[in-house]
C-alpha cells in the first residue's frame, strides 16, 4: 500500500479498504500503520488547507485502532506519532491513558520524554504553571541545552512568541547554548513560510519588529558556531530583507552556498527580494528563470511578485502585464500572478484591491479558483470590518457562484476568538444561506477551532473552479 508515491493515496486507500473489505487491513505491517498514523496526524494530503485537528485526531486514533486489532500491540514510532498529537492539541487526559496503554504494552519510553510530552501539553491548554513544573522534572532527565530546547519548543508548538523569546532571553542569561533546530522553530513563528501564508490568511509575514528578533539571536547562535545551519542561514537572509539591508541578505545566502547547504526554492526566494530592493531587477529574474527551469516550479515567483509589488504597489492591469510579459512562457504564469496579488493585498487589509483583483481573474484566467473570494472576506477582516466580508460571501451566494460554508470559515474562527457576541449574529445570518445543520457544524468547528493556535486550524477555502 505504501509504495506508493503519494502517502495521500495510501491514506484514501485504507480508509476504502476498511469500508469496503477491512479484513484486508490484516495484511499490513506495522511499518504500514506507522506510516499511515503519520500521515494522518500531519495531514498529508491534497486538501489546499490542512484539516482541523479534532479531524486529525479521528482519523489517527482509528487507524491506530485498526493497529491494535490485528497486531495487538502499537509500535514504538506508532506510539510517538500519538503522543506528539496529544500533546499538540493538548490533551493531558488522553496522553495520560495512552501512557498506561504504552505500560500494559511494557512499550519504554527515552528518559524525560512523557515528560516533554505533558510539558508541551499542559502548554497548549493553557496550563503555564504546571508545565513549568512538568519543566523541572525535565531538567531532572536530560542536559541542559536539551531541556532548555524543549521549553523553547513547546512554547511555539503553542504559538507564543512571547513566551518563545523570553525563553530565549534567560537562555542567553543563564550560559546555555543556543540550538539550531528549536531556534529555528521560533523564527518559524516570526516568519511563516509562503505555503502557510496563502493557506492561512490569518498569519503576518515577517515583520521589522520580528526580523529584529530574528537578527539578534541569530547572531547570538552565529557567534557560538561557526557552521550554522541552511534554515538558519535563511532566516539571518530574510530578516535582513525585511530591514532594507539587502545586501547583509546577499552575504549571507554567498556564505551558506559557501557553507555546502542546498539551496532551496526559499534561498531562491530571498535572492530575488534582495536583489529587487537593490533594484537589480534584470538579475531578479535570472535567479526566477534559473529555479524554473531546475524545479520548474512557480514558487520563486510569488517571492518576486511581491517584491515587485513593494516597489511599485500599484498592482494595476499595466502592472501585472508589465511582469506577465517576462514569463510569457509559463502556462499557468497569469493565474500565479493575480493570485500572489490577491493574496498579499488580502493579508494587508485591503479589500477594493483584492476585490478588483479577484473579478479580473476570475474573468480573464481559465481555470482561477472561485475560493479566491474568501480572500476578499479576509481583508474585510483585516480591516476591522467582519460584518461586511460576510456580507460579501453572501452576495456571491445570492449569485449563485458557491454554495461552500467553508468560505466563512476564518472569518468565523477570527469572530470565535476575537468577537464571540459577534459570531452569534453572523451565525444567524448564514442560517437563511445554508441548512441548518451545516451552520451548526460551522459554529462547531470555529467554537473549537478558537481554542487552538490559529494557524493550526483555519481552513484553507475549497480550491474548486
């Protein structure tokens, strides 16, 4: 089953097989369910957003189920996968219970990890003052570069940057040395990839304040190693893109080709913004065309398109053909470049340009997805006005353009979380749109979903033509 090239497929497939004939499922090894339980907890799949994490959670804890049926016993990767998603989302009661199961089993954990495991846990759910006790225990168990990088971690496995930092702060006070990997993590939080940006409109790109942050401890890490890295490398490079110093960004993507690292289409990325703020735009998009034609993906261009954009905002019909002519040869070229428009004036909080934007596409490009008008409801919300981003997706229903409650989505999450009396009267109104029952699964899943870290479990809208 999992030969396949796709683990997404392998996951479609189990769950026919268990419909369909599950005594089929006998046949798997534990190195299958392993990878299924993984794939599960991470989503890995070809949804455009990533599914909430009560979803996540059912369909791991069936196939772990499924495991446990036929094999009697979980695996130890198996057993990991699990603990990691209770932890994630907070559970302490099930992290508990599976700890017995894991007992029964005589299933032996590394020194400190249940540990680790309910650190993060009590993290998530709000609980500070018990993970710092849980803490204490962890320092007991392992060194103090790997406890202190756990607190780090957990930290921004529940998305405070805050706390992130400051953890960062006593670190440095205390003597403990910085590590890349956790480090890492939380400029991960300061600077959320592109991927996640466009999925989740919620999230901020990098800004000065965080490249700031970026930059300070970065170069903490840098003074303590002298080989640091390519993540790191690509931070130190972006932050100081963010702060107009693009040739610092230049020097330091020079020094980690210098290093050996691979360069990724995110290097690629920043050589291209670097090299627009310089307004060596000709070798821009020498860096753009040379990535294409190795990956032949289009990812390198959103970096430029937005680059492009903060040179010259106007992102006007002159403006996307002015750019649209140098990539003449890419198939899908127009439809990436009004979508990386779309998407950058969305996350600015401007709804005319993301209006306008929208309807352009959707009346020149073969094939533009209709999910770009929740686009136009989110800079509404970025722009402090929810009421009217709902307003928006109504008219387009009224029109006939969707029936998709998913749409609505972050702007109720944002609502749950930031507005809840709000969120009652959209609720109303959305119930003369759609079926009852789909609008109470819609309050639902945005009443649990603003329990979580945002970024964990907005929904992407549905990529549908």
């Amino acid at each position: 089953m999992l030969q396949s090239r796709h683990f997404a497929e392998a996951v479609e497939l189990y769950e026919r097989i268990a419909e369909q004939d599950p005594q089929q499922l006998a046949h798997l090894e534990h190195a299958d369910f392993e990878q299924l339980i993984r794939c599960a907890v991470e989503d890995i799949s070809f949804a455009p957003g990533l599914a909430p994490m009560a979803d996540r959670r059912m369909r791991a804890e069936a196939i772990h189920g499924t495991m446990l049926r036929y094999h009697a016993k979980p695996t130890r990767a198996a057993a990991a996968h699990m603990l990691g998603l209770y932890s994630r989302i907070g559970d302490v009661d099930a992290l508990a219970e599976y700890a017995r199961l894991m007992e029964a089993h005589e299933i032996v954990l590394g020194n400190g990890e249940m540990e680790v495991h309910l650190m993060r846990a009590h993290l998530t759910a709000g609980n500070e003052a018990e993970a710092l006790r849980q803490f204490e225990a962890v320092k007991q168990c392992l060194d103090p570069e790997s406890a202190w990088a756990s607190l780090l971690t957990a930290y921004c496995v529940a998305g405070n940057v805050l706390a992130a930092t400051e953890t960062l702060d006593k670190m440095v006070d205390l003597g403990v040395r910085l590590e890349s990997k956790s480090l890492g993590l939380v400029c991960s939080l300061l600077a959320p990839k592109r991927g996640a940006l466009l999925r989740d409109p919620s999230l901020k790109p990098l800004d000065a304040d965080g490249a700031r942050t970026i930059r300070k401890y970065t170069d903490i890490l840098g003074d303590q190693q002298s080989a640091l890295s390519g993540q790191i490398w690509s931070f130190r490079a972006a932050a100081a893109n963010v702060l107009g110093e693009h040739d610092r960004a230049l020097l330091f993507l020079e020094r980690m080709v210098q290093q050996g690292l691979r360069v990724t289409q995110t290097e690629n990325m920043e050589h291209i913004i670097a090299l627009v703020g310089l307004g060596r735009i000709d070798e821009a998009y020498g860096v753009y065309s040379q990535a294409f034609r190795v990956t032949s993906t289009n990812v390198p261009l959103l970096a430029a398109v937005e680059a492009l954009a903060s040179v010259e905002p106007a992102a006007d019909d002159a403006f996307i053909k002015r750019f649209e002519d140098r990539i003449s040869t890419l198939v899908a070229g127009r439809l990436t470049l009004i979508s990386a428009f779309a998407h950058a004036f969305s996350r600015r909080g401007d709804a005319p340009s993301t209006e306008r934007l929208v309807s352009h596409g959707l009346e020149t490009v073969y094939r533009f997805a209709l999910s770009h008008h929740a686009l136009v409801a989110w800079a509404h919300v970025k722009a402090g006005e929810p009421d009217r981003g709902v307003a928006y997706l109504a008219q387009q229903i009224s029109l006939g353009t969707t029936t998709e409650v998913a749409w609505f989505m972050p702007v109720l999450a944002h609502l749950a979380r930031h507005e809840p009396q709000r969120l009652d009267r959209v609720l109303d109104a959305l119930k003369s749109l759609f079926p009852a029952q789909r609008v109470a699964e819609a309050e639902a899943a945005a009443r649990r979903d603003a329990a979580l870290p945002i970024s964990l479990v907005l929904h992407a809208p549905p990529e549908t033509a």
